[in-house]
C-alpha cells in the first residue's frame, strides 16, 4: 500500500508531469509550480474545514443507547446501528484525514520542485533567462566580434507594452480578460502580430504564446504572472517612455 508521499509523486506522474516537462525554462516552471500550489493550498484550507476528529467508541455506544432508550434493542438490532453510525460518523472523517493528509504531502512535493526550479534559475547565466539576440562590438583590437547580450524585451513584452500605451489604467485582471478576447477575434485589435495561440488544455487561467523558445516554440503566460509580473512592467514602461516605439 502506497504512502502518501508516494501518492503525491503518483498524481504528479498522473496529471502534471507531461506538460511541466513541455515548458522550456525555469521561470516558466516556476510559475507553472505556484499557480498548482496556490490551488492546492485552497485545496488544504476547504478540506480542513471538513471534520477531522473520530468518535471514541464510547461517544458512539452512548450514542446508540440514548436512540434506544427507553427501548432495550436487540443484540443483533444494536450492532446494525453501530455499523450505520459507524459508517455515518467515522468512515467520512477517516476519509476526510487520507484526503487532508495527500493534499499534505502534494504541498510539500510541490514546495521542494518549487525550491528546485528556483536553484536552476540561479545558476543560469543572464543570457540564458532571457530571448537573446547577438550584435556586433568593437574588440580592444578594434576588431569586430559577435557577443551575446540580454535582449531587454521579447514579443509578448511588445504587445503588453502597446496595450499599456492605449489602455494604462487597466488592472491586471483586466487585461487578462482582453488578452483572452484577442484569441477570439478573427482581427485582432491588440494582437497584430498573431502570437497568441490558445488557452492552456490543462488550465483556463494559462494562454500559450509564440515565443520562439523551446522545440514546441511557445511558452506559458499564466494570469497570475500576468498581474503580478508582467502587466506591471509594461505599465512601468509605457509610463517611463512616453510616445516611444516599444
């Protein structure tokens, strides 16, 4: 019989482990791992609400004689109703505790990919968290040579930045909604340049995006990210550099 840290890593393999290894880098991941353990932290708070506390035996056997009194029940009528309120009483707690105790342990299972995805996005050279582009620079030789630098922005940056331009008061949670009436547009307002793609199979508060990244050449945006991240950034933008092309 499996632990619960064994069924923690089975409903991983189960349910997220495919799409966790489709995504192309650590920050990706990163936020792939929070919007799970967000949810399963929801998860813990309403399961907890849920009566945790068995019976003893004798609460149940007084139980029982205060419904039969004054009536003496038979041996074999008092052991139905212990079965029946056994099976009212303390089977659905029991149940409750295995479900509280997995969700638990998928908590902690999470917590420590988490802690794993961040370790890898430390060791990370610069230029390997970011689209990189190369440019030529001028050598102590004042020869030419081709470096890789940090590309300061990529093309949902682009788009998030000329919403913020026409719409800077927008919420997050605002332009989480245009974002996802843009996928339904046959001319897109915003979107000009196509690189929305569609919402995530696996969660509706994630969008795939064309980021020329990765094999599959998309990445995640997730709604989360989006407010907390990147809708901040581009209004910061867009603030800073009035009436300058993004």
């Amino acid at each position: 019989m499996m632990n619960n840290p064994e069924i923690a890593k089975a409903i991983w393999k189960r349910q997220y482990d495919t799409d966790f290894a489709l995504l192309d880098t650590p920050q990706e991941q990163i936020e792939f791992l929070k919007d799970l353990l967000l949810k399963n932290k929801e998860n813990v708070i309403e399961a907890e609400k849920l009566p945790q506390f068995v019976p003893s035996d004798g609460q149940l056997t007084n139980q029982i004689n205060d419904e039969f009194a004054p009536h003496k029940p038979t041996k074999k009528e008092w052991m139905k109703r212990w079965d029946e309120v056994n099976k009212e009483l303390v089977l659905p707690v029991i149940m409750n505790q295995n479900h509280l105790s997995i969700l638990e342990a998928e908590q902690e299972l999470l917590i420590s990919k988490l802690g794993n995805a961040r370790k890898r996005l430390e060791v990370l050279p610069t230029y390997e968290t970011h689209d990189v582009q190369k440019i030529p620079s001028i050598s102590s030789e004042e020869k030419i040579s081709s470096i890789i630098v940090e590309s300061k922005h990529d093309d949902l940056d682009i788009l998030l930045r000329n919403i913020a331009e026409k719409e800077p008061y927008l919420s997050g949670g605002k332009v989480w909604i245009l974002l996802k009436k843009e996928l339904s547009r046959n001319t897109r307002k915003y979107d000009k340049a196509g690189i929305l793609l569609q919402t995530s199979s696996d969660d509706s508060d994630a969008i795939r995006w064309n980021s020329g990244r990765g094999k599959s050449n998309e990445s995640r945006l997730t709604k989360d990210y989006l407010e907390r991240d990147k809708w901040p950034a581009a209004k910061k933008w867009a603030k800073e550099n009035p009436n300058k092309p993004s």
